[in-house]
C-alpha cells in the first residue's frame, strides 16, 4: 500500500509540473482561454493532459524504482515539450498559437491528438 500511495503522489506531481511547464514554456495560455469559453484551447490542454497521463503510466508500470519513474518521467515531459515545438515548426500553413487564441477547433482537434499520438509513442520508447 505504501508503494501504491508514493507512486501516486509522484505521478500525480509529475503530471501537474508537465502541464505546469507546458503552459509556461508555450506562446498560447490555454486556461485564461479556457475561461473565456474557447474550445480549441480546451482541446490542446486536454491533449497534452493525457498525452502525459500515457507517458507517465508507462514509466510507473516500468519502473524499477520511484527514482528510475521519477527519472524517467521528467524526460519523458520534456519529449512532449520538444515535440510540441517541432510541430508547431512543422505546421507552416497555418499560425498553431494564432488558431488556437481565435478557437479553431480543428486546430486544436489536431494539437489534441497530436499530444495524444506523441504520449503514446514516448511511452513506447520508455519501456524495456
């Protein structure tokens, strides 16, 4: 019971400074958007709260250690960090921060998924 209880309460800490970082470390602020009713923003933060959840889950079931998942999942915020750069580099036709402030729900539908996409494929990589 106390192993269950220390994973969780560094999970749970793990997963509010991965969406602390990535609402300080990105142009767009999604929950003064979120209050303003824009779906987009919801969208995007909702994404990147379960494209964590997904990366933090598999470092907690493969883990050896509470420091190996803590290791482990502070890398794998990180990559969710980076690859959000790089899609916001690699989507050229359209402004990812200016969609997202005017509520473009298929950009943010997008971005959801994207997060979602990447959170998968990093918890893959952090398995052995």
């Amino acid at each position: 019971m106390t192993n269950f209880l220390l994973y969780l309460v560094v999970s749970l800490g793990l997963l509010f400074v991965g969406l602390f970082l990535m609402e300080i470390t990105t142009k767009v602020k999604e929950f003064p958007l979120m209050a303003k009713g824009n779906k987009a923003a919801s969208y995007v933060l909702g994404g990147r709260l379960l494209g964590l959840a997904i990366v933090l889950y598999s470092t907690a079931a493969n883990s050896i250690s509470l420091s190996d998942m803590a290791l482990w999942g502070a890398i794998g915020i990180v990559a969710q960090i980076v690859v959000f750069y790089l899609a916001e580099w690699l989507t050229p036709r359209f402004n990812v921060s200016q969609s997202i402030e005017e509520d473009n729900q298929a950009v943010g539908l997008f971005l959801m998924l994207l997060s979602v996409s990447i959170g998968i494929v990093i918890a893959g990589c952090l398995t052995y």
